[in-house]
C-alpha cells in the first residue's frame, strides 16, 4: 500500500509498512524511514509506485489553472478528492489525486488549508489583493535586479539621486533602494559609502559627512518655524557706564561685555554683562521648546547653526551703539584688586563698541601692555583688567599657565586658511578669569539662597554636570555654573532664570525636583559631546583639505604617543608607518600619502629624524 503523506510543509509519497492505527511507518519514495502520525496520511492507494505517482502528479498539475479550480471550488469547504473527481469526471487515478492535491498546497492565496486534505476557496476581494501583492513584488523584484545591475555597473539609478544622504546616514531598511544597494554592495564587496562614491552619487565629500550630522541631529531641518515674537524686556534700571565687549570677527552671539569705572581713591567698580535673553523666553514657551531642542549652538570650519533664531539673536545680542537688556554682577575691587563687595541686578547697559579679536591682538598683547605708543580705544580698562585678570588667576591658585597654541578656521568659496593662535595671551586671560568670576559667583549665589542650579562640576579629574553645588577642581573654586552664554547654551539660559529670580527675590524658574530639569542636563550632556565630536570631526576634515589645496607632500611633525604624530601647523593627528622607535616630542620629517576625504583618513610614512 501506497500513501501521500504531509511532512515538513510538504506534500510527499511513500510506501506503508506497518499501520497501528495512531501512528504508521513508512518509506519514502527516496528510501528514508519515518514514523508519522496516522493523521498526516492524506491518501491510500495501490498504484503506481510513489515515485511514478508523484512524477505523474507533478506533470499533470503542470496543465492545472488555479483560477479555474477556484472557480469551480465554489464556496463551500472541501477536501482535495472531491474536487479531484469533479474535475476528471472519474475516480481519480492516484496521480491525479496528487495533481490536485499538490496544486491546492502550492496555491495558498487561491484555497485556504482547513484541515487534514481540505481546502476553502479564498474570498474574491482577498484572491484579488493577493493576486496584486504578488504582481507587485514580481514588479519590485525586476526593478531591483534592474538598479542592482545599474548600480554594479558604476551607474546611479534615477531614484536614488534625492535619497543618496538618507541611504547612506539613515536608511529606511524596507525600502526597494536600500534593499537593491544592500543586494549590489554584497555582490561587489564595497561598502555602500564605496560604492554610490564610485557612480558619482557624492560629488561634495564636505556634504556628506554635514549630512550625516544633520539627519542625525536636525531630522527636521534647520530653519525655525515661524514664530511669535517675544514680548519686550521689562522695564529696567539704565546701566551708569559704556560697555565693550571682545570677541573675533564671526562672532554674532554676543553673549558678554565688560565696563569700568576708575574711583578717585584708587577702586574700581568691574562690571559684567551678560545677555539676557531669559527676560524674554518663557519656560516652556514655543521659543524656549525650541532652544531645548537645539540645546547649543553647533559650531564648525565656516559655518554655524544656531540655537535661537537669529531674530532673537539679534534681539539680545550686546551688539555695539545699542542699549541692552542684560544680567549684570558688579564687582567692587579694592586698590589691591581684592573684592570688596559684588552685586547682581538686571539693567539696560549701553554697548559702546564690540571689539574684534583680529584688531585687537596687535594693540593689546604682553609686548604693549604697560608700554608707551599709541593710544586706542579701552586701552586703560583693558590694561586694569589684564591686572585683575592676573590676581583672579592667582587666586585660583593657576598662575603661570602655560599658554598653548590654537587653531582658527577660516572658509570660503570652498578654501580653508588654518591660522595659529596662541591662548593664554592677555585677551583671553582677560575674558576667561572675568567669566570664571561671574559663573563661580554666581554658583555660589544660587547654592547659599537654597536655589537649585547647573554646576559644571570636576571631581579627581572627572567633569560633569550637576544639580549639587560641587567644586570645580581644575578652576579651583568651590561652585562654577555655566551661566554666561545663555544665547548659545541652553544649561546657560536655565541658570540665568534662577539667578534673576535671586536677584529679584521672586519664586525660581525650577525646583531641585524638577523632572524636566533632570532630562535637559541629560539631554545637553549627549547633544553637547556629540556637536563637538562633529566639530572636531570637521576641522580633521578641513587640515586633510587643505594639505591637498597647498599639494603638500612632505611635511614635519611631532611625536605625540607611540605611532601617532602631531602636524606642524594645524590640529592634526595621523598614524605615522614604517618609524623606528620614537619618544613622545621627538621631531619628524614624514611623507603626506592617499588622503581619503570620505573616511577623513591618510597615509603618512617616515622619512627621518629632526634635531630636537
């Protein structure tokens, strides 16, 4: 005796050697033994042999049209026989049996399983979305082949030409295009970055990896809405001196400013003004769900994204000729530059000048100060400054600090200049030691009023933020917030609310449980690494730039650890091969090889030892 059997999804033949009613042995057509349920037999029969039997199934459900069985099935459930007998007009033979019997299981979208052998013909709406779905993936499977071999063939296909950033930095991993890129990048073992590089789906290197930053950080863009504009600050005290602030060149965001005024018996009143936009942005406000979201300014080589919109900037920008609304500590100081006295109040300060760093450098520097020539303007509040500047350091216990070499990057018209700057110099102690004044004045301000604040905080080396009053080790002073760049950091904007709140005796923005508070630390902690990993990212991007437009094939270095050096003149560290063994701050002469834009990689081998 003969069967057909299902086993494993499929319909199989074999020969019936024991039969104990629950269960049965057989052999199957190709020789295995297996022991079935009694229930997986669909059919009994003498003749032919199992492998003929399924070779005339198989060629007699060839001539079988699933459309017309199914329109013969009618309605009703069924078992394969049945249908079998009506469709031969006889008894069928087991071969025929098996033809129907097979095309019934091979056409799941025409005839619903039901059971042991029985079938139900699908509804018509259902066999006709089906039958759709089958000729669009029939469709989908030839255009894929079809961008598949384009793509192989070094050509981008059409669609792909608007998608190129998405596929490469964040996919939809359903979509036809990622699927035949995926499919291409298999067989032509590139990676997909390799691969649309070489159809010339990635004419600007500089784009690509902008893109990548943007798609992961500005989904949405990064034009701002159309919005309200803020109600005016309230009415403030007027400021009693001309202020000036000191920043470079590029500088919108103006966030602080400083003035002086000299007393007959030798004190000096210091003021520190900072922009206040707090008066003006509401917590939870459109404008302030906007800077929560955007958290910093994004800074890189020639360009900038914003945190506010630049309306707003312009608003409370301490822009020169202008009267502004900022949040001022007034510093008392004694002949001795020892601080009598601070107070902290909010008035409108009039910004008599922003000067500019590139001007600035060559009339204010060690060499000037306290030299004769000529005169500019601030040249005494500068020079006092430098002074207390110096006496706030040293009070810090950070005197003598070793000044170290920077880099600005200037970009245009697709040209990057790489200009040294040395920090430390008299500017920038004179701005860092006011500010690290005010941020760690008013921590303090905001910790003894029971006030909860942002602390920027360093504990045996480690630097976070923190809701605790905590000192800052590295600054040595016992409370540091980040409170005066409230136009391009966001913790700064939410201590700049609670300070005001102080100053004015008025409820705080946020208490110290504030759910939401917690989240934004968190949230300007990840945005702020990450902004300035891909500004980091892009000055490495914009050194490789400008090796290749100088066509700068050998240079010298400096060994920084193990194999890596440090380029002379610019912030740039590469992998050295082919050196001997070499100490950090040894000297080297080494050759600028294949310079990869993409993967901001080059090559770089040794050449000789310089003279220390």
């Amino acid at each position: 005796m003969y069967v057909y059997y299902e086993e494993d999804g499929d319909i199989k033949a074999g020969t019936l050697l024991a039969d104990n009613e629950a269960s049965v042995q057989l052999e199957s057509q190709h020789g295995k033994r297996t022991k079935l349920k009694a229930a997986h037999i669909l059919l009994r029969f003498k003749e032919p042999a199992p492998a003929a039997a399924m070779e005339g199934a198989r060629r007699l459900g060839e001539e079988l049209d699933p459309d017309f069985l199914w329109e013969v099935a009618g309605e009703a459930e069924f078992g394969f026989a049945e249908l079998a007998r009506e469709y031969y007009g006889h008894e069928p033979t087991a071969p025929e049996a098996g033809a129907v019997l097979m095309k019934l299981h091979g056409s799941p979208i025409y005839f619903y399983k039901k059971g042991k052998g029985r079938y139900k013909a699908a509804p018509a709406e259902a066999l006709a979305a089906a039958k759709a779905a089958l000729e669009r993936r029939a469709r989908e499977a030839a255009q894929k082949a079809e961008w598949v071999a384009q793509l192989k063939a070094g050509q981008l296909p059409e669609p792909f030409r608007h998608q190129v950033f998405h596929l490469l930095h964040k996919p939809d991993k359903n979509s036809l295009e990622f699927k035949a890129l995926s499919e291409a990048c298999a067989e032509t073992g590139l990676t997909p970055v390799r691969l649309l590089d070489r159809c010339g789906a990635i004419p600007s290197s500089h784009d690509y990896h902008l893109q990548a930053f943007l798609l992961e950080h500005f989904p949405k863009g990064i034009g701002f809405p159309e919005l309200h504009a803020p109600p005016p600050p309230p009415e403030l005290p007027a400021g009693d001196a001309p202020a000036f602030s000191i920043d470079d060149a590029a500088t919108t965001e103006i966030d602080d400013a400083f003035s002086v005024i000299f007393r007959p018996d030798g004190s000096v009143r210091v003021g520190i003004h900072i922009a206040a936009p707090a008066l003006g942005i509401a917590p939870g406000s459109e404008l302030d769900r906007i800077a929560a979201s955007r958290l910093s300014t994004v800074y890189m080589p020639g360009g900038k994204i914003t945190m506010l919109p630049e309306t707003l900037v312009e608003r409370y920008t301490l822009a020169e000729n202008r009267d502004c609304a900022a949040l001022s500590l007034y510093v008392e100081v004694g002949p001795d530059y020892g601080i009598r006295e601070l107070q902290t109040q909010a008035d409108v300060i009039r910004i008599a000048a922003n000067l500019r760093h590139e001007t600035l450098e060559p009339l204010f520097n060690e060499d000037t100060i306290g030299a004769g020539g000529a005169d500019y303007p601030f040249r005494r509040e500068l020079e006092w400054l430098w002074g207390f500047a110096c006496h706030l350091e040293a009070a810090r216990g950070k005197a003598d600090q070793v000044q170290r070499l920077d880099y600005v990057f200037k970009v245009e018209d697709d040209r990057v200049q790489i200009l040294p700057r040395v920090r430390g110099n008299p500017i920038d102690k004179l701005v860092s030691e006011l500010m690290i004044l005010a941020n760690s004045r008013w921590g303090r301000l905001l910790a003894e009023s029971g006030v909860t604040g942002i602390y920027r905080a360093q504990i045996q080396g480690k630097v976070r933020l923190t809701l605790k009053p905590a000192p800052h080790e590295g600054l040595g002073v016992e409370h540091y917030t980040w409170s005066t760049s409230p136009l391009r950091r966001y913790v700064d904007l939410i201590n700049q609310r609670q300070i005001l709140a102080v100053s004015r005796g008025e409820p705080p923005a946020y208490a110290g449980n504030d759910p939401m508070l917690f989240a934004h630390v968190r949230d300007f902690e990840l945005a702020y690494d990450a902004y300035a990993e891909f500004q980091r990212r892009m000055e490495r991007y914009w050194c490789l730039r400008w090796l290749q437009q100088e066509g700068v094939h050998e240079t010298e270095a400096t060994v920084w650890r193990e194999n890596l050096v440090r380029f002379d003149g610019m912030p740039l560290i590469a992998k050295l091969t082919g050196a001997p063994a070499l100490n950090p701050g040894e000297r080297v002469r080494l050759t600028v090889g294949a310079i990869d834009l993409l993967d901001v990689e080059l090559a770089c081998q040794f050449v000789t030892r310089l003279e220390a």
